[in-house]
C-alpha cells in the first residue's frame, strides 16, 4: 500500500489529477491521504503508459537533483528548491534554463495561500504565520492579493509579480490561438537539424474511378506483405515502404475532405494523385478534384487506372486533361502520367516510384528533434478506449506521456497505435498514429502541438474551450476572409497583389460572357485568377473551396443549394448574386483597384501671413493672422514656414474668428490659428494650408 500523494510524485502529477485519472478507471478514493494496493497501482501506470512504478520514477526522477544539493546553503534553501518544485497554474513552469528560480510569475492579481507556499517551497502553515503578523487572517484555501505576496516574497528571498501577456499581432485560427505565442517565440529550425521525411499523398478523382481499389493494391502489395496475423488499423493514413523510403498515403474521402481540412488551415498534402479511369475519361468530380488541387498549390501526378480494359483509351484522357489546364509529360508538360490497373498491380511500382522521385525533387524536410505539432486526420469516441485522435505529424517527435492540445481538447498521451495496430513509443515527422489519452473528442482537421507539461495543456485548453462558449453564447460568426466591401476599401495594407475568384451562371453562354469580360480587365498590377467557372446553383463545395482559396464567390442568374448559406457563416465566405453582367464585371474592377496602394495627393488650398502673437501659456500660442490667398479650414492640414524653412507640419489645434469658432476663413479676413501642439513660431511666418487626398490608382 503506497500513498496517493507519493504515487502522483512518481507518474509526475498532482493529486488532484491523479484522483481524477482514478475516477476515470472506476477507482473511487476518500482523499489525498487515501493509499492505493499493488492492483490498483498497476492500473494507474498501465492508464498513464508505465510498465511500472519503478519505471514511473526512473523516468520522472530529476536529474539535477544530485548535483543541486551540495551547493545549497543555509541561508537561501526555498530558493534552490524553488527551481525543482512542480508549478501551479498561477505560476507555470519555467521553460528554458536561463530563467531566474527566485521569480514567481502570478497569472491572476490573486493567488491562494496553499498554492503560493508550494511555489515558494513552503509549508502553509508558515505563510499563514507571516500573515498573522500582518494583520492578515487566512485559512489556507483563501486568496491573498499581489501587494501581500510580494511583501511575503521578499522575507523569504522570492520577486513576485504579475505575469506579462504577450499581445499576438493577428488573429489566429481557432485550434491554435495560444498556440501561436509559443510559436512565434520558438526558434526558427536551423538547416542542420532538418531531415528529409516521407511525402505525405492524397487520393482523388471521380467516384468508381478506382481510388479506394488502388489504395487496397497499395495497402495490400507494400503493407499487409509479411505480417503475419497483424491488424490493420484504420486510422485514416498508412505508410508504405519502397527501396528503404517512406511514403505516407491519406485514406480520405475525396476531394470534399481534402477541401474542408485546407479550408480549416491543415495543409497536410504534399502530392495529390489524380487517379482517372482509361476508359471513362475526365468526369465532372475529375475537373473539381483539379481545381482544388490546383488552388492547393501541391504537386500533381495522373494515374491512368483501369489500363487492363480493352476499352482504355489513353490518348483521349490526355486530350481532355489537356482541355482542363494539366499538361503531361508525354504532351511537352511538366505532370507525370503513370498507367496503372488496380485490378491486377500493374503499374503500382512505377506510381510509387514517380512518387518517390517528386518528393526527391521538393526535398522535403522537417525537424525530428523537438516537440512534435501537426493535424488531427480523424477523432472518435471508441467504446473501451474513449476519445482517440489520428494525427498527421507535421515536424517533431511525438512519444508516449507527451501532454497534447487538440483543437480545444487536451489529454496525456496513454498509448501510440501505428497503422498496423501496434504499440509504439515514438512517432516522427509524416506519420500517421493513433493516439489515447484526449479528455473530448477533436475535430477532423484541428492542430495539435505538444506542451511542456499537464498544467499548460490544461490551461490552454480551458482557454479555448471559455472562448469556444463566448463565441456560442454571443451567436458569434466566422470573420470574413475576404470581401468585395473590404476590397474597394483598401486591402493595400496586405502584400496581396491576386483577387481570386469563384464564378457560378445560369447557363453557358453566361459564363462564357463573363470570362470575356473579365479577360478584357487588363492591368499589370493586379492579377485576376479565376479559381473555378462552373453552370449552376452556388453548393457548399463551392463555398469549401473559397474558403481554402480565400477567393469570393460571384453568381449570375443562380441561386443557393441547401446548406450554402449556412456554409457561408460557418466560413466566412461573401457570395454576391447579380442578375446584370455590368454591376458584376464594376464590382471586380472596383475590387482589384482596392488591392492597390491609394496614392496621397497634395492639394494647397490657402496661405496666412501670421500678424501677431498671443500667448496664453508656456505651452500654447494663438497666431493672428490674415488669409493672404484661399481659404483656410478647420480640418486641413498645415505648414508653418520662417522664409524657405519648414518649422511644422501637423494640424491646427483651433481656428478662430474674433472670439467664436470658425469651420472656413477666406482671402481677406483676420482669424485666429492655434497649431497642435507647437509654439515656436513668431510674427512674419507664413501658414500654408493643404489637404491630403487619397487618389485610387488605375489598374
């Protein structure tokens, strides 16, 4: 029998923690003083991925403890040991040596008394003596403020302050918000520590054009071979081997999975197969899965399926993938073309081959040696296992105890299942693995990383899941990527110089009548790049696909499908419909224009000679003056001149004639002028009104 208090010490938790991780395994206990039998103990390292106890505390032991203790002095013992203490989540634990182990970092302006002795490596008891001395009575589970802890930090040799929240320069996604400050302080990867790692594939093309019977050839020829009684785990990614190289393929659905995790921001995809049947040819889902491979911007590789049929037509296909903007190499282009047949295997080795060589030629690489971060692939609720995730790991390692933030959710790694279901310690970078341990279930496409510890896991993703009921409660909607609104204003802050576009019309004749006219907008400044042109109503692919391009959606004698305009909130997507081809062809002139730079004009409206001067104070004159030329207003800008030299430039505090407020003094008469904030100027000076406008420039 061991005490609950020890055991958390040695699997490296609290005792709240672990009492709730009993909870969770039907083991119900009285208290922090309760004790735990062998059995049980067993059950707790085997639910946190221990073999054993002994194990728990050979891996948890800190090794600075026998070097730090022979140093340690008499006179500052809190403040070696501070440095070894497991932090509360007001104080979080330091994640980089250099840090100074006297400084405690306060999140909130209060702090428990039981929780701020355990920072300072003290008994409660003793904080709540140096209280009474104060005139303070606390009961150990009371707060006191940030004043009285600092004045109790300072007895015992401890700088207490307020912890300093770094303000993000841009909103970021959803999954990764507090994420993105740990990011952006992170190191850059140096060259030498990238690897290469294996390209990451996706599947697609038109239904019954054998995608899902290929990726069984695959499976079955480079996966199942040789395992003998091994489980293939579905996890929604398998990895292959071919000449001692990796290749990771995505089990996804098509194209519209593919489309909804881009749009989320999980870019997981390095190589998308175009897989065409030889006899059918392009299909309409064949010309989709283009387009949003394309407006993926990843490298694209045919597969010719079904080659065994007397029926395939080769030459034809290429013809028509000619027509939809893919040039193969056998044509003079740059996409490679493999023949194949899922049917009988022929052909899978030149297809993994060819995939071999595009990876060579991106020389992709990633980072092994750090906290892993990637993309959820699929999350469920398994009975017996809880929530379990696949994830898709991007860079880093991910090992066995690793405490994870998915999406809003978060949990303590319990156990790595490879795609051949088995149990793994490590995963690396382009691997799939199926995880236990989240406390919820994720959502397909959400980003993960890996956190130093279980209390930073556990704040951040209570964070995400407070703002997550703000934005429900609210009624809150996503943020528009990009509109046409937004654009004639002037998107010129960004760098974007492209307005991408997504075009829907009654009928062909329509659509055609627009491409023409859009091609007649010429300009070298601003490109016009139309994502997709299709006959119909606006669908909710459409509005997956503007929200992965962050393009805009314009329809001409259309209207919506079912879901779309619940789709378009959801996204942030803007759909305008117009029923007259001019006001459309206005709008994306207008749009492109507002892509550019408005340029500043200078418009001399009136000059002042300044007669007198009239102090008020130290700090503020008021120049008498008569309008020599042009007028002088309230809200333009002026420049103050001594002969040929500027002394000011900026605008007028106040303009007066005789004692009340003037908007506008003409050529003629007296007023009164006080600039903002600037007195060194004196009698005989000159005063050059101007305004300042933004000209919008041509395309």
């Amino acid at each position: 029998m061991i005490k609950l208090q020890e055991i958390a010490k040695d699997v490296d938790v609290s005792v709240e923690e672990l009492i709730e991780i009993l909870q969770d395994i039907d083991i119900t206990v009285e208290g922090p003083e309760a004790e735990l039998t062998d059995v049980q103990i067993a059950q707790v390292c085997d639910e946190l991925g221990y073999t054993s106890i002994e194990a728990a505390r050979s891996e948890n032991a800190p090794a600075e403890v026998p070097e730090a203790a022979p140093p340690a002095t008499t006179e500052e013992p809190a403040a070696e040991v501070a440095s070894e203490t497991v932090p509360t989540e007001e104080a979080p634990a330091p994640e980089t040596e250099g840090i100074d182990s006297s400084i405690i970092e306060l999140k909130k302006p209060k702090v428990i008394v039981k929780d701020f002795a355990l920072m300072m490596n003290m008994k409660p008891n003793q904080v709540i003596a140096e209280l009474m001395k104060m005139n303070i009575f606390a009961s150990i589970n009371a707060e006191i403020d940030l004043k009285v802890a600092k004045e109790i930090g300072a007895k015992n040799g401890f700088t207490v302050r307020k912890e300093e929240k770094t303000k993000m320069a841009a909103p970021q996604p959803k999954a990764s918000k507090k994420m993105a400050a740990k990011k952006a302080a992170a190191v850059q990867d140096s060259p030498n520590t990238l690897l290469p790692r294996p390209p990451v594939v996706t599947f697609m093309g038109h239904v019954d054009h054998g995608k899902t019977s290929l990726l069984d050839q695959v499976r079955n020829t480079r996966v199942t071979a040789g395992e003998s009684g091994g489980i293939t785990q579905h996890i929604g990614a398998y990895t292959v081997e071919i000449n001692d190289h990796k290749i990771t393929f995505l089990d996804t659905p098509g194209h519209a999975a593919f489309t909804a995790m881009r749009a989320r921001g999980a870019n997981l995809t390095d190589v998308v197969v175009l897989v065409v049947a030889a006899d059918d040819g392009v299909m309409p889902q064949t010309v989709e899965a283009i387009k949003h491979a394309q407006a993926a911007d990843v490298c694209i590789i045919i597969a010719m399926n079904k080659m065994d049929l007397r029926s395939a037509n080769p030459d034809r296909l290429k013809q028509q993938l000619q027509e939809n903007g893919i040039m193969v190499e056998d044509w003079g282009g740059s996409i490679g073309c493999c023949p194949v047949s899922a049917m009988t295997g022929e052909g899978v080795d030149g297809l993994l081959e060819r995939i071999l060589l595009e990876s060579e030629i991106m020389e992709l690489k990633a980072n092994p040696n750090k906290p892993a971060n990637g993309f959820v692939v699929e999350a469920q609720m398994e009975p017996g296992m809880g929530p379990t995730a696949s994830l898709l790991i991007k860079s880093g390692t991910l090992s066995l105890g690793d405490s994870v933030v998915c999406g809003s959710h978060w949990g303590r790694v319990k156990a790595l299942i490879s795609d051949q279901g088995k149990k793994v310690r490590t995963a690396g970078p382009s691997t799939a693995v199926k995880i236990l341990g989240l406390t919820s279930v994720p959502g397909a496409g959400d980003e993960f990383q890996v956190m130093s510890n279980d209390k930073e896991a556990r704040a951040i993703s209570e964070e995400l899941q407070q703002e997550d009921r703000t934005q429900a409660l609210e009624g809150a909607v996503a943020p528009k990527k990009v509109s046409l609104d937004d654009l004639f204003g002037a998107a010129a802050t960004t760098k974007q110089k492209e307005l991408k576009v997504i075009i829907k019309a009654d009928v062909q004749g329509s659509l055609e009548a627009i491409r023409h006219s859009l091609s007649g907008i010429k300009s070298d400044k601003v490109e016009l790049k139309i994502i997709s042109s299709d006959v119909g109503n606006v669908t909710v692919n459409d509005v997956m696909l503007a929200s992965a391009s962050e393009a805009l959606i314009l329809g001409f004698h259309t209207g919506k499908e079912n879901g779309v305009t619940a789709a378009t909130k959801r996204e942030g997507i803007e759909i305008r419909l117009y029923s007259i081809i001019y006001e459309l062809i206005d709008d994306v002139e207008g749009a492109m224009k507002g892509l550019l730079e408005s340029e500043l004009r200078e418009q001399i409206i009136g000059e002042a000679e300044i007669r007198e001067v009239f102090e008020l104070s130290k700090k503020s004159k008021i120049a008498g003056c008569m309008v020599m030329s042009g007028r002088v207003t309230a809200k333009a800008n002026i420049r103050i001149k001594h002969g040929k030299d500027i002394l000011f430039e900026g605008l007028i505090g106040s303009l007066k004639r005789f004692q009340n407020e003037a908007a506008e003094v003409r050529q003629g008469q007296e007023c009164g002028i006080r600039p903002d904030n600037f007195v060194k100027f004196e009698a005989g000076d000159t005063i050059e009104a101007y305004l300042v406008e933004k000209i919008t420039q041509e395309l």
